[in-house]
DNA sequence: CTCCCTGGTCAACGCTTGTTGACTTGAGGC
DNA sequence: GCCTCAAGTCAACAAGCGTTGACCAGGGAG
C-alpha cells in the first residue's frame, strides 16, 4: 500500500472530487457510497466522517454558484454572447450544473435547488436585460440553456455535441437575445 | 377483499398503468415493483410475470409515438403552432413523454430511447421545414421543446407553469419557427 | 520515551430491493 | 360434478444498500 499522508483536507476534497464526478455521470440513486470511496481510494465509512450523509455529499457536491457577468448596458448581441460564453465555461469548468441537472429529474430537493438557482442567481442577473415581463423572459432563457445542455450532453445529440463555443453563440444566441430584448413577444 | 373479477388483460393494464404514473413521478431507480404493486392493488409476483423485469416494464410504460402532424408547404408561424399544440397535447394526454425525459436524466438506456426518438421520429418530420442543416435545426427544436418541459414540469418554474397553451405559442413559437425557418441562423 | 488526539480501518447491523418457485384458487369445457 | 389450466398468492432468497460503533495507528507535544 503506498499509504498516503494523512491529511483531513486533502482527503476530504479526494471524496467530494469523485463524488461529483459520480453524480454528474450517474444522477443521485445509482451513485453509492462505497463506489465514491473505492474512487477515492478511501473506506466508505470516511464519507460518513466528512459528510455525515449521501444526501450531505450530494448537498456539498452541489453547492454552485453562476456568477453571471453584468449584463447592463450591453446590446442584445452582447448580451448573448456573454450568456453563452459564461455558460459553456461554467459547463466545461466543474460538472457541478451537470450534477444538478441530471439529480433535478429524479429528486424534488434537487429540483428545488436547481430552481432555487435559476429564480435567485439567474433571474436578478437577467432580468436587468429584460425589457419587460423579467420572470417570463428569465425563465424561458433558463429554458432553453437547459435544454441545450441536456440533449447534448445528457442525450448526447451529435448535431448538439458537435458544435463549438462559436457555433453555440450563432445558433442559440439570437433566441437567447430575443427572449430577453425583443418586445413583440409574448402575449 | 372486494375481489376483483379474473381478467389477465385488466389486470396487466393497471400494472402498466400505475408503473407509467410513478415512473413519471420518480424516475426509474426510485420506483419500487412492490410500489407499483400496491397502487395497482396486485401481488408484486404480477409485476414479473406480465413484464418479466422491472426493465421490461419501464420499456413498455416509455413506449411512444409521437406522431407529429405535416408541416410541408406551411408558413412559419403555421409551423410553430402546430408544433407547441402537438408537444401540448403529447404532455397531456399521457405522461409518457415526461416518463422518458425524467429516466434520461439517469438512466443511459432511457437517454438513447429518448434520443431515438428525437432522431427518428422527430427528425425526419422537421427536417421537411428546415431551411438547411436539417440535422441541427431539428435537434435545436428538440432541446427547446424538452427544456421547457423540464423547466415547466420538472422544476416547476412558476412563471412558465402559469402559461396557457396560446402563451406558449406567443412566448416559444417564434423561436421554433425561426430554428427551422430562418435561413441566417447558424455559423 | 510516552501520551493522546485525530485520521483511518474493519466488520457488522438492519433494511429494502428485485426476483424466484412452490403453492392455491377460480372459472369454463367435458 | 369434475378437471384443468390460467390467474393469483405467499414466503422466502440473495444481494446490495446506507449507516454504525468499536477498534487501530501514527505523529506531534510534553
């Protein structure tokens, strides 16, 4: 055995690591916890010492935060490439969005989060582009970010998976633009 | 005991029936056969030996038809009705579409079904109203379609669960007709 | 060197799950 | 009335799960 130093830390963030990893590949139910610790390279009753819980490893592996660039001031155009690009980062960054994607489907507290998430970090940043209606005009951006994110990395959709962060910007750009500026839509 | 009358035909109708409602509820991995069972006031031994498997039975409850109507030779706006009237009405009229985007979320079977039939039957009825790249305009529709579904259904966002179906035509429609439509979208 | 606290191990518990096989019951054909 | 086969019941199985508590070890402080 190499028998690595101790190190609280660095073990604990070994087990957080892999349980994201896990989450974001297999959603809540599937991951178990002896599968996280044998990835960790750690016995499982160490997951109950840092995280008391399953449901307390998933809360912290799910922890996210958007932060999402200003949008004021800026022209449609600007706006959405600036969304596409800090959404394709933040995908590409952590899996954490994934985590809570995939977990939202199958389990009302995740979803709660992820709701949680495009109501409270979301909503306030992009409804300071909106011309009018911002919870409409909010959610149906968070919709179809989603959604995009879903059929190509979940569905795994190769017209979607194919596409670079330019490609993205010309095919969803435009739709994330209008839903936030243009005031002929809606009802 | 009420009883029931014999009848290997109903019987399995209900298996199949109370199996889709909790599998639209939960997911695949969180419902039990012997919950299935119970809602469908049966023995859980009914569950095997009218679907052999628990896998048997989610196939079955996740079996779908889209059956998308003509758009050749409409207008755009004609286009986009009749496909958030369809996708409305697919919604309503049987959870079996919402079945299939819970369980994709964490199953990879479920996620290639889904996919299946967004690439085979999805695909081909509105690659006939894409402009060109008929491949990525129709998964572009695809990913609209099911992030609204997620948003409005699975997370529950009140600004879009509040929406009528003449509001999701104002709100949407314009964004999946100019998906298929528009000939200056993409790179 | 010795203490002791923290990081780490180990084996087991109780429970739920999918699944099985042997059994019982009911109704229609002779 | 009885026989038979399909429909339904029952109890149990093996496996896997989250979780627990008692135990070991190693290194810095005195």
């Amino acid at each position: 055995m190499p028998s690595r130093p101790r190190d609280a830390t660095a073990t604990r963030g070994a087990i957080l690591d892999a349980g994201r990893a896990q989450f974001a590949r297999d959603g809540f139910e599937r991951v178990t916890i002896r599968s996280v610790a044998a990835e960790a390279g750690v016995d499982p009753a160490m997951v109950m010492r840092y995280f008391t819980n399953k449901a307390g490893l998933f809360t912290e592996a799910a922890a996210l935060e958007l932060v999402l660039p200003d949008l004021r001031g800026l022209g449609p155009d600007a706006i959405a490439d600036a969304l596409v690009d800090r959404f394709f980062a933040l995908f590409e960054e952590s899996p954490t969005l994934l985590v809570l994607l995939r977990a939202a489907a199958t389990s009302p507290e995740a979803a709660e989060r992820l709701l949680g998430v495009l109501l409270e970090q979301a909503g306030p940043a992009l409804a300071t582009a909106a011309v009018d209606r911002p919870a409409e005009r909010a959610a149906l951006v968070g919709s179809q970010i989603l959604g995009f994110a879903f059929v190509r990395l979940v569905l795994g959709a190769p017209a979607l998976a194919a596409m670079s962060r330019e490609d993205v910007r010309a095919w969803v750009g435009p739709t994330l633009a209008r839903y936030l500026t243009d005031p002929d839509l809606g009802p």
